[in-house]
C-alpha cells in the first residue's frame, strides 16, 4: 500500500475522534467541523512528506484548534463567540501545546459524535452528508461526486445540517438510556442508505469518488468495535459484507447489470462471505434476531448456494415470513413473493403481488413491474412478460438498471418472432 494510501486511511480514522474532541472542548459544531477539515488537509498535504507525527491524532487536534482560533480572530463580527472560546481554552495550550504531546489526553467522542450527525431533528439525506463529512472524512466535493448532485447542493445540504445541530443546542454526549435504542436504530439506518446508494450505483465510471458501499463497511465495522455487544451492529456489517461479496460479478465486461441467478459465483469474494456467515453464526443464537440479522441470514443463505439451482428457496423463505414480521414493508413483501414462487410456484407469486398493486405508492414501481414480468415470464407468458419489462424500463431511475429490462423485453420479444 503507498504512503499515500496509508496516510489517507489514518486520516479518515482519525476524523471522528478529532472532530469530537474539539466540539467537546469548544462547541460550536459548524465552525469546529471546518476547522478539523483545514487539519486534515494539512496533514494530507504534509505528512506524505514529511512522515506521520508520534501521536497524529494529538497533532490534527492542536492543528485544528489553531485553526478554530484563527477563524474566529478573523472575524470581527463574532467578537462574542472569540471571546466565549478564549475563556473556554487557556492560551497556553492552544499557541504552546506539542503537536504529538500527551497521546492520551483525550477521551474518544466519535461514537458521540456519530449519534449527533444522526440526531432526530435531521432529515435522512442530512444525516447522511454530515455523517460522510464529519465521521466519514470526506470532502464536500467527494460527496457530492458519490451522490451525483452539485457540489453547491451538497454544501448547502450540509450546512443546513450544521445550522440544524447548532439551533437544537444538542449536546456532544452519548443519548441517556431510554433513547439509545431509538438513536442506534437511526444510526444503522443511516449506514444502511449509504451502503445501499453505493451498491445500487452501477453506472458510476469516476473512480475519484470513495465507493460509498466501501465507506459504509467501514463506518460499521468501526462502529462494531464500539459496541460488539450489539446484535443488530453485528447483523447490519453482516449484511453488507455477505452483498458486497457478489460485486465482482454484479456486472458483466460492457457494465451491464447481472441478475443473482445468472452471476458467476466462483467470481464472489469468498472471505468477505466467510467473515459475514461467521458474525451471524456468533450473533444469532444470542437471543431475539432483529431485521438486519435475518436479512442477512438470508444473504448467507444465497451465499453458500454453490449454484443458483442448489438455493434453499424454503429456508429463504421462512426467513422472509420472520422479516415480514419484525420489520413489515412493501419491498419485503416483493421480495418474499419471489420466494413464495420458488417454493410453490409463479401462480402463487403473482397472487402475492395483487396485494402490492392495489398500494398505491407500490403500483407504478419498477422493481414490483419487474418481478411481476419475472413471474409472467416463468409462467410463459412471454408476450405479458415483455410489455412489464418496458413498462418497468420506463419507471427505472438508473439507466444500467433500464438497459437491463430493457435487453430483457426485447430478448422474450426475438423469442416470439
């Protein structure tokens, strides 16, 4: 790995637990955030060259701290808040303190941290941004390039997000016991979106931006450090490690989309399924499974199948009932009819799905047209299948996914010539 690399991955580290050290001593969510940016800049800047310091987080925050005095000093008109933050923090260790000094000093508020980003007062897509930007490390410009949006978009997203913290006047500390559970799930939710935009992106040819599938699986691997006694922590990584070990067959040579029952399995990343089937097998008999454990049961269930015809569609299915139970919604639903059709058959699947149709937020959805045309087609009705493949082609968002029911209309419509 180049020494670049390595100092890009410590940085991206060590961005929470510098950001939370500062917002702890000196408050001020926003300008401390920019401040920790201008740090890690810095550090990208100069210790490629130079060499990483002994104690790097110790130096990104008294670096950051500077910065954060800076600014305020430039700013005449926030005279006030320069005075609060002076009295907050002695000269002394702002103008004299070693950069690499008292490796320990500090406490470590990235979990804290991570539950402020997600704080309820935010929209999903702003918890997001902020949680990529502030315990991410990433740059606006980065997450922008990952989302697809301006950058303008993604900078005023994020400042809105900030300016929503500073109003709530939400504190840098760990939600009391009776929110906890609540905050967490909203945690998990929020690296599950990021996760799942990253893997449903198949279009992407701009390798500069971080996979944001990749992100997630870090982000939640360093959260199950923090607390490996939670079960759902452990079945969320569980679940992304299992998913992402198909990437490497998830598109064919032109990028085009691979169906799971035509993908090459001897392309899967076998050790990420091997580390995923292993934190299921140490979770699941623990006690109550939650919707992120059984959705990633079912992933290991795919997963050990050597070959598409050796799936346990019963076992899958079973599961899917559990899932439909724990954490009703439409899309478990979908995906549970395609289980029922395996198991008894595509008559049984579409009788399923007439239930869905009549939701009206589910009717016109592609990925319902789709496996409704999935189902027509098993049953031979290839005339049907044809027409639900380009209606769902119309109503796909992402052109890899159109180009895909797309060949898949016009492949059952040769048939029939």
């Amino acid at each position: 790995m180049s020494v670049q690399r390595c100092v890009e991955d410590l940085l991206r580290e060590l961005a929470p637990q510098v950001l939370g050290a500062l917002v702890r001593r000196h408050g001020y969510f926003d300008a401390c955030e920019d401040a920790v940016q201008e740090a890690l800049l810095a550090a990208a800047l100069r210790w490629p060259a130079e060499g990483t310091p002994d104690n790097p987080r110790g130096w990104l925050v008294t670096v950051a701290s500077r910065k954060l005095v800076d600014h305020v000093r430039s700013e005449q008109a926030r005279r006030r808040r320069e005075d609060r933050i002076a009295l907050a923090t002695p000269q002394a260790e702002l103008l004299s303190h070693a950069a690499d000094a008292e490796p320990a000093a500090d406490r470590d508020d990235s979990l804290a941290l991570l539950f402020l980003c997600c704080h309820p007062a935010l929209s999903p897509s702003s918890r997001i941004a902020l949680t990529l930007r502030a315990v991410g490390g990433l740059t606006t410009t980065q997450i922008a390039a990952a989302f697809l949006v301006p950058e303008p978009t993604m900078a005023q997203r994020i400042s809105r997000a900030k300016q929503t913290i500073k109003s709530s006047a939400a504190p840098l500390s760990m939600p009391d016991a009776a929110d906890r559970t609540e905050r967490l799930q909203a945690v998990l939710h929020v690296l599950y979106l990021i996760f799942n935009e990253g893997y449903a992106t198949t279009d992407r040819s701009d390798l500069t931006a971080p996979a944001l599938s990749t992100e997630s699986i870090r982000l939640t691997r360093w959260l199950h450090r923090l607390l490996p006694d939670d079960r759902e922590t452990a079945g969320l990584l569980a679940l992304m490690l299992l998913t992402d070990a198909r990437r490497p067959a998830r598109t064919g040579p032109g990028g085009d989309l691979v169906p799971l029952a035509e993908q090459d399995r001897g392309r899967w990343d076998r050790q990420l399924i091997a580390e995923g089937i292993a934190l299921l097998t140490e979770t699941l008999p623990q006690g109550q499974v939650g919707p992120y454990q059984l959705q990633a049961a079912i992933a290991a269930v795919h997963d050990e199948a050597e070959h598409v015809e050796a799936t346990d569609w019963p076992q899958i299915l079973a599961l899917y009932g559990l899932l439909e139970q724990a954490a009703p919604n439409p899309i478990v639903t979908l995906n549970r009819a395609v289980a029922v059709a395996m198991v008894h058959g595509a008559a049984a699947g579409l009788e399923l799905l007439a239930a869905l149709e009549r939701d009206k937020k589910m009717a016109g959805h592609h990925r319902l047209l789709a496996t409704r045309a999935h189902l027509l087609e098993l049953l031979g009705d290839h005339t049907a299948a044809a027409e639900g493949y380009r209606d769902a082609a119309r109503r796909a968002a992402g052109a890899t996914e159109r180009r895909h029911l797309t060949a898949r209309a016009m492949r059952l419509t040769s048939v029939q010539n």
